[in-house]
C-alpha cells in the first residue's frame, strides 16, 4: 500500500506538470511549442495511474549490467515486462542504454568488486558495446524508437572521457539508426548546465545525437533562465532538441513542491526545452492540479516587468486573463488595479487575501506562485508588449545589483566583508570552502585550514558582469594575500571554469613579506557559466606547512584587442 500510494502521489504531481506546461507558455516570441512532459519511473506499476493522468511518455533503464552479467547470455523479463506494460498503457516508451556488465567493463583489480564502479566504466571493447545496442534495438524494433545513451555523465554515474563517451554514443546512435532509420538518439550531459559540453557537442558531434538531455539538479528554476536559454537557442540553431530532466526536492512540503514544479515548467516553456522528464517525484497533494485547471485554454500572454525578484506572467485575454505571479526574495508585492470579480488564490486554489489602497490591490509575494483572475486588460496588451521588447523571461535586478557595466567586480572577505559582483559568502556552507575568518594586524581576511579539508576559496561572478564568455572577453583576476614566511612556503593556483572545462592555471608561490602583497592572473580563454555552481576557486591545496591567508579578490573584463 505505501508503494501505491508514494505512486499516487508521484501522478498527482505529474497532472499538475501536464495541465500546467500546456498553457504556460512563455517566452512566445521564439520558434517552440509547449513543453512536453515525461515520467522517469522504474516501476512499471505506476503506468497505469500515468495513463490516467494524461502522461505518454516514460523513460526507462535498459541496464546493460542487469540484462547480461554473464556474457552471452542475456535475460530480458524486466524489460519486456516494462516495454510491455508501457504499450499497454498507452506510453510511448524511451530506453535509456547504460551500466557496463563487470565482464565487459575496462575496470581492474578492485574496482571489479565494486559494481558501483565498474558499472559506470565505459566498455573495454567497443565491439561488446555495439552488439549489446543491435540486440536491443532488434528486439524492440517494432515498440521503442526513442532511447537516450546513459543516464548522466560525471562521477558517480559516469567513469569514463569525454571522448569515450563520444565513442559510446557514436556507435549506439548508427545501430541504432541501421535497425531504425527513423529512431531519435539523445545524448547525455553532466549534472548541471554544463555550456562548454553542450556547446562543444552540438558544434563536434552533432550528427550522433538528435537531442541534449540536461539535469540542471539543486538549481533554483529562475536561475535556469539564462543558460538554459542558451543552450536551448544553440540546439535549436543545431537542429536538435533540448531535454531536461527535473527531481523535486524532497525536503519541501506539498505546497512548495507544487510551487517550484510551476515554476521549472514556466523556465523550461521560456526557454524552449522541448521535453521536462519528472524524476522521483515528491509528495505534493493531489488538489495542486484545481490550479492548473484555472489555467486550461489560456494562451501565453507574456509577462511584467515589476520590482526586482518579481516575475509576474500573463495568459489569457479580456475577462479571462490570469496572472501567475511569485517572487524570489522577502519583502516583495505586486501592485495592480482592483477589477470587478478579481479572485487571488494559491497554486492550490485557496484564497488569497489582497491589501486594496485606493482602490489598487497590493499582493504579498512569496516563493509559492499565486493566481490572479478577472485581470484588467490593459496589464494583459503591457504584457505582450514586454515579450515582444525583451523576449525571453529573465531576472529583473535592481540597479545596485546590475553589474552590466561594470569594468570590474569585487569581494573583501572577512566575517562578512564586502561583495560587489563577486560572491564568497554563499559557499562557505561547503566542507572544503569553509574557510576561516579572521583578523590580523593589517585587517580582515579569510584563512584555508589544510588540518580539516578546507583548501578552496570559491567564487561566483555576478552573471550580469560576465557569464559563458567562451574565451570572447579575457579577464584578470587579482588576488590579495598575506606574505609567506618564507620562500616556497606557501603558495596557490585558480580552479577556473574555461572553455574546455575546469583547469588549474600554474602553481604560484606566495611572495615572501610580513605584510598583504598581489599577484593579478589572466585568464583568455575564460568561460565563467557556473557549470558546477561556482565560476572559480582559489586552491591552496598544495600547501602542507602553512595555510593561505585572503583578503580581497578583483575581478576585471580586459578589452579584447
């Protein structure tokens, strides 16, 4: 029973997803259509309940490992039962080919006892690799034309190149394509918006794959905004598709799982992701879907531009319009004129009460999205208005917050210090950047501590100064320290996000001087897209004798001659 129920709880969420992505279209003025939404569920028992909910898509795992452990000898009951049981249904099946048998994997010695490892190694020989896609795709010829090569690149679920990767889905996307001519292969990505990957992809292997599989994990949606915008245009510019796969946080309540799930369809609408796959859904309850219904056969409008952190989004026309609005930050509101028969509501249709000053009505915002009916037509035309001025939906910052112009950015780091473009603060939750404030004759700074772990300093540029430069825009980096005791004593290097991924730059020794002295690096073939949530970290993981000490870091944009 608690496995059926888990499983009516997962479906309600995804009613919500369906009724809620096909009328909340956003960004209307590019080239793509609703977002069409995909359940990843490894239990074949739940198709039946995603029938009902209107879902016809699901993925699943054509585990390589489990089919063949034994070489030669496949066993394919679990999958014919769920390829079986999807048909049945009325889902339209995608096999995603993944996990190496031990057999087969290029794993030695210990790792060949762990399955956690040599599992997620790509195949030693190739040849193994393209008999095992040609079994499956025969097999399922006439029932599966959709698959997806591996679940998602990057440890843990990935131990291998990137070209071995290439290699991998090379090879799977041309049997596959020799069995079915008219099959779409989709290619995996690494946890994250990972530009650089994306972009190098679609520009050197674009003729292996037919879509881009993204998993934008632990992300806030309004984030997701601009690069995903990005790597969507660039996919589309490339003929393909852009995929995402979506896991709801568990630790929320049903109510704000229901909110973030309105606003991952809103980003993914906006920026033209084709297909939104539901992963491990969490438990919201099954009333969320009364709001989506307030929403059936309205039409994108377009979107306000209010306070900074408001997003405000239009559907509908006349009397019929709706507004869905929600904010990113405490303290925000929404500022309308009061109309005849005006209802607010929650996601989950309970109402919501409005302040009225004279005679306009203030809405209290909040993470959770609210609904708005009986709307005055002129916000509506002032909505189309703005999307057809700006386009995609994206962040409104504040002027203090936009540091567009900015010839340069910068943090001082101490107990709270001071940040001005450049972020430090926000990551000193992780075990290896909590570094240590602290004070010394010349003022504040932050300290690595080798003893425990902490070897990094991480930052983030605002994304307004600099974001995806794809090496267009050189940067310098300033780093200011205290002096070393003595020579070869201490010392440190950037781990910067680039054009071909993270690198180190040269290890540099810290100045001797009983004082603060700088050191400025430039950087020409900077990315700076966040890929793994930061843009770069200073790293004094070399250090065995002495910690670094930091105390402000300078970021400029140098004009490319």
């Amino acid at each position: 029973m608690a496995g059926g129920s888990r499983i009516t709880r997962a479906i309600a969420m995804v009613v919500l997803a369906v009724l809620v992505c096909t009328h909340l279209g956003l960004g209307q003025t590019a080239p793509h259509g609703p977002v069409q939404i995909g359940l990843a569920s490894p239990d074949p028992a739940g198709y039946a309940l995603a029938r009902v909910a209107g879902i016809r898509s699901v993925k699943i795992t054509a585990d390589w490992s489990a089919i063949e452990p034994q070489r030669g000898q496949p066993a394919w009951t679990d999958l014919d039962r769920a390829v079986v049981m999807a048909h049945r249904e009325g889902m339209v099946p995608l096999l995603v080919l993944a996990f190496t048998p031990r057999w087969a994997s290029i794993g030695t010695g210990v790792d060949l006892s762990r399955p956690e490892i040599y599992s997620r190694q790509p195949p030693r020989d190739l040849r193994d690799w393209d008999r095992f896609v040609g079994a499956v795709a025969a097999r399922y010829r006439d029932r599966v034309h959709e698959w997806q090569v591996w679940t998602q690149l990057g440890l843990p679920n990935f131990r291998g190149t990137a070209n071995e990767y290439v290699a991998m889905l090379q090879t799977a996307h041309a049997r596959i394509r020799a069995v079915d001519p008219a099959a779409r292969v989709a290619s995996a990505s690494p946890e994250g918006v990972d530009l650089g990957f994306g972009a190098r992809m679609l520009t050197a292997a674009p003729q292996h794959f037919d879509a881009l599989v993204i998993t934008p994990r632990g992300s806030a949606p309004e984030a997701l905004l601009r690069p995903v915008g990005i790597l969507a245009g660039r996919a589309r510019a490339a003929g393909k598709a852009l995929w995402m796969d979506w896991t709801p946080e568990r630790s929320s309540g049903a109510d704000a799982v229901g909110g973030v799930l309105v606003r991952v369809l809103a980003m993914a609408q906006a920026t033209g992701v084709e297909r939104l796959y539901l992963t491990d859904p969490g438990p919201p309850e099954a009333d969320l879907r009364q709001a989506a219904m307030l929403l059936a056969g309205r039409s994108y409008a377009g979107y306000l531009v209010r306070d900074p952190d408001v997003f405000a989004v239009l559907y509908g026309a006349g009397a019929d319009a709706v507004l869905l609005a929600w904010a990113t930050a405490e303290g925000r509101s929404l500022d309308l004129p009061q109309m005849p028969g005006t209802r607010v509501t929650t996601v989950q249709g309970r109402p919501v009460a409005a302040e009225i000053r004279d005679g306009r009505m203030v809405l209290r915002l909040s993470a959770l999205p609210i609904v708005v009916t009986g709307v005055a037509p002129a916000l509506v035309e002032e909505a189309r208005a703005t999307a057809s001025a700006r386009g995609t939906l994206l962040p409104v910052v504040g002027a203090d917050r936009d540091f567009s112009r900015s010839p340069e950015v910068f943090a001082r780091l101490g107990r709270t210090g001071e940040e001005r473009g450049l972020y430090n603060l926000l990551y000193r939750a992780r075990p290896n950047g909590a570094v240590e404030p602290i004070e010394t004759a010349g003022g504040e700074g932050v300290r690595t501590v080798i003893a425990r772990g902490v070897v990094y300093v991480y930052f983030d540029l605002d994304d307004t100064f600099a974001f995806f430069l794809e090496g267009r825009t050189p940067i310098e980096i300033t780093v200011e320290t205290w002096g070393s005791r003595a020579p070869g004593q201490v010392g440190c290097n950037l781990l910067y996000d680039s054009t071909g991924g993270y690198r180190f730059t040269p290890w540099q020794w810290v100045e001797v001087a009983d004082g603060w002295v700088s050191h400025t690096l430039r950087l020409t073939d900077a990315s700076m897209a966040n890929t793994w949530g930061w843009d770069f970290a200073i790293n004094a993981g070399g250090n065995r004798s002495e910690d670094l000490v930091v105390r402000t870091v300078t970021v400029r944009k140098i004009a490319p001659p």
